[in-house]
C-alpha cells in the first residue's frame, strides 16, 4: 500500500490543539509570592546592585503571560522580612482552590548551615540563620499541611537554592504535587549573576529558543534544560531540578511570535507569491535572510527581509485517541460507501491505523498481497472503517 511521504504528511498536518488544563499552567489560576533581596538589614551581608533587576522583571513577565497583577505578592528588600514573606504565602494559600498552581521564587543570598538550607530574608541576622532565617521547610509550612491547589512551583535564584528541592518533596509527601527548579544545588554555591531568573523570564515570555522540540510551548522540562545549560556553560556550576508529581510536559508558557531579527537555523515561513512555505533560515545577508525551503530532493534558496517571514504553524504530533467502532452492519454499510463498492472480497483489522488514516478513508485500489501481518490479500478497492480495512472486489459500474 503506498503511504503519504513524511514531510508532506508534517506540512499538511493540523495545528495543534490546547493541551488538557492539567498539562498547562493556567496564568488566571496562578497565585504567586516573589520576594527578591539585594540588600540587607545587616550590614555583614554583601549587597547587589538594583540596575535592571531580573526579580520584577519576571514579575512583569508573570503578567505578561496572563496572571492577573493581584494574584501577585512582590516583595522587594526591605519589604522581604521572614514575617513578610511567610505571611504572604499564607495569605496567597487562602485563596487557592482544587484550580491553583501557587509559584514562589527569592532571589538574594542563600545560606547552609549544617544540613539545613536557608533563605536570607531581609532582617535575617549574619551567622544565625537558624535562628533568623527563612528556612526551605518554613515555606512547606506556611502553605498548610493541606494545600488546596493543583501543584506548587518553586523557583529560587541564591547559593544552594537546590535546598528547595527538600520543600517540593514535603509538599508531595502531604499530597501536593510539587516541583523546584533553582540556579544552585543543595550543595554549591550560585553565582551574583541574575542568569537563572533572566532564563525564567525569557521562559514566561515564550522564547522561541526555549521550546526545544518545537510544540509551540516551553514546558518545565525545557525550562530545566534551558536552566541546566545556562548554568552549566555560563557560570560553570551545577544547577536544581526536582519533581514530585509534576509532569515535565507541563506548559509553562506558549511559544510568542517571534519578532526580527530571525536566528540563523530557525524555521519560518515565508511569503512566496499568495503562499506561505515553510523554510529554514541558512545565512542572513545585510537586511535579507536566506531561506532554504525544502523542495523534492533539493533545498532551494530564497532571499526574503524581515517582514517576508512569520512564524510556522504548529502540527499536532501527539497520538490521537481511537475513534468509537461503529456496529457491524453500520460500519458495513459505511465501508460500501453508498453503494460505491460491492463484492467484499476479505476485511482485516488494523486498529492502528486509525493514526494515518482516521476514522474513515476511501483508499482507492491496491494490488500488494501483504500489509499489517496479514497475507494472501486480494487485489481490490481498500476502505478503511475503524478498526478494520474492507477490500472490495468491484467499484461501481466497474464489475461485470
């Protein structure tokens, strides 16, 4: 039986369909607490600079997505004491329902004592963290030992914030599904670089560059790639990635539009006379890309500027979910389609076939004597009726 090429079977696939809510994060039903500390109480504490500060800009970019602003507690230094911080979560947790995703993120100094990882909160004392600090566990306990919500994100931006990773499993541990993505380890010290919160912006913004299998969406497992690397080959350190009950496919953010200039090696499409092709960007030339689109067995090059591309659609790639089998005698009848074929000569089930072909598919003739582990077909007109083909001896005004 012939088969439909692979690359036009991707461009004539159709756009893909919402992922269940419980696969993407809602931004209507997010009810977050970002605390961000650059500068301390205690002067014994190193202080950051405020220039461009990444905390409120992923704030910014929690409202972008969709959060409505008062579902949001931002909580800058001095505004960030334990007291805050705490009494923010709990209030943050009264208002949660079965619908919630609850995100907390801290950027500032992050602090080990023993076994135990703290937070530094803005009136935290230097050398009794224990004592004045904000531990991981504290932020469990803030949120109830019953938390209502669908599942608890927690993001942090500080040395050994991968302590947070023990928060996640608590959570889980007391029935909320719970993930921790961090710019450090339990163990290792980050960096003074806001790298792993600018990463988390550009992931609530929807960089293209962050989707990296190409769905339209960056999912918690992208971004902890994205994190990983980031912190890998930038600031040359170990990164934080746990998660209880959370699925990595889980849709952070939709994939935005890309806006100009286009990366070298991204796909778009591309204006050619009243159509729309799709191409891949193999070289920028002054104000012109060059767009390689893919021809039979060639890839033909095209110049376009800037406003001659846009983004490609997405294709649905997930495996759709069988049809229902119609009765006997109805799928019977629908497989004669309205007296076109008679003469049934065998049917054969293939219930995968319903992927390629749906529910219903007027095959046409085919004279191979094998497919699907079955043998000795008879030539003749293939019709496919969920979960079976039925081969027709003759099509109407064809037979003797």
């Amino acid at each position: 039986m012939r088969t439909t090429p692979a690359f036009a079977f991707a461009l004539a696939a159709p756009l893909a369909q919402p992922l269940p809510a419980q696969d993407r994060l809602d931004p209507a039903d997010v009810q977050g607490v970002l605390a961000g500390v650059l500068a301390w109480e205690d002067g014994g504490l190193s202080s950051y600079s405020t220039d461009a500060r990444q905390d409120r800009a992923l704030h910014d970019a929690l409202v972008e997505l969709g959060v409505p602003p008062g579902n949001l507690t931002l909580l800058l230094d001095g505004q960030a004491t334990e007291a805050a911080i705490l009494d923010a979560l709990r209030a943050r947790a009264s208002q949660a329902d079965a619908e919630t995703t609850l995100v907390f993120y801290y950027a500032g100094h992050g602090l080990r004592e023993g076994d135990e990882v703290f937070l530094a909160n803005y009136d935290i004392r230097s050398g009794r963290a224990r004592d004045t600090g904000l531990s991981v566990r504290e932020v469990a306990d803030a949120l109830g030992p019953e938390f209502p919500g669908r599942r608890v994100l927690l993001l942090a931006d500080c040395c050994f914030s991968g302590g947070l990773e023990a928060t996640a499993a608590l959570l889980h541990e007391r029935g909320t599904p719970a993930a921790a993505l961090t710019s450090a380890s339990s163990w290792n010290p980050s960096t003074g670089n806001w790298t792993f919160t600018q990463m988390m912006v550009e992931v609530f913004r929807g960089r293209p560059l962050d989707d990296l299998d190409g769905d339209g969406a960056v999912s918690l497992a992208e971004a902890a790639a994205e994190v990983e690397r980031a912190m890998r080959f930038v600031e040359r350190q170990a990164h934080g990635f746990a998660a209880f009950g959370v699925e990595g496919e889980l849709e952070l953010a939709p994939v935005r539009t890309p806006e100009a200039p286009w990366a070298v090696r991204d796909y778009v499409e591309v204006r050619s006379g009243e159509r729309w092709r799709v191409g891949r960007i193999a070289a920028r030339s002054g104000e012109h890309f060059v767009v390689e689109l893919q021809e039979y067995a060639a890839r033909r090059p095209v110049l376009a500027t800037a406003d001659e591309l846009r983004a490609p659609r997405r294709a649905d790639l997930r495996r759709p979910e069988p049809p229902e089998a119609l009765p006997a005698a109805e799928a019977l009848a629908r497989a004669a389609v309205g007296g076109k074929y008679a003469g049934l000569a065998r049917t054969i089930e293939v219930r995968g076939d319903f992927v390629g072909y749906g529910a219903f598919s007027d095959f046409g003739h085919y004279t191979g004597t094998s497919y699907a582990g079955h043998g000795e077909l008879p030539a003749g007109y293939w019709v496919y009726v969920y979960p079976s083909w039925y081969i027709w001896k003759e099509k109407k005004g064809e037979g003797d």
